[in-house]
C-alpha cells in the first residue's frame, strides 16, 4: 500500500472511529474526499473497496458510500 493510499485510508478510518461519522452516514462523494484529501479518484475507490470488503461501509449504487 502506498504513502497516499495509506493516508487516505487511516482518514476514512478514523471519521468513523472518531465519530464524525456515524452507522448509516453518507461518505462524502468521490469528488469531495479527491479535493479534501489529495488523492486521485482511483487511490479513493481503492481505499472504498477494500472498507467495503472489511463491511466497514456499504455502497449504494447512485447513492454513495454508507457507514454500516
């Protein structure tokens, strides 16, 4: 995992663990994390997936990316 990746993960992380986002909160969109975070659109999706994957969040198709 690279520098970015990492970064950018540990923030995702840590809104959630902090609170500042709660179970079946929106994720900020793509778009907003690239600009907040800068990251590129495709380090984000990486980052999303793999939260997906641990069942951390949910995406929703149109939607956007849920706390679970």
């Amino acid at each position: 995992m690279g520098e970015v990746t990492g970064a950018v993960e540990a923030t995702i992380r840590g809104w959630i663990a902090g609170g500042e986002l709660k179970s079946g909160d929106r994720l900020p969109s793509e778009r907003s994390m690239v600009a907040d975070l800068g990251a590129s659109r495709s380090t984000i999706r990486l980052v999303l997936v793999r939260l997906v994957a641990e069942g951390l969040v949910k995406s929703e198709h149109g939607r956007g990316y849920f706390v679970c």
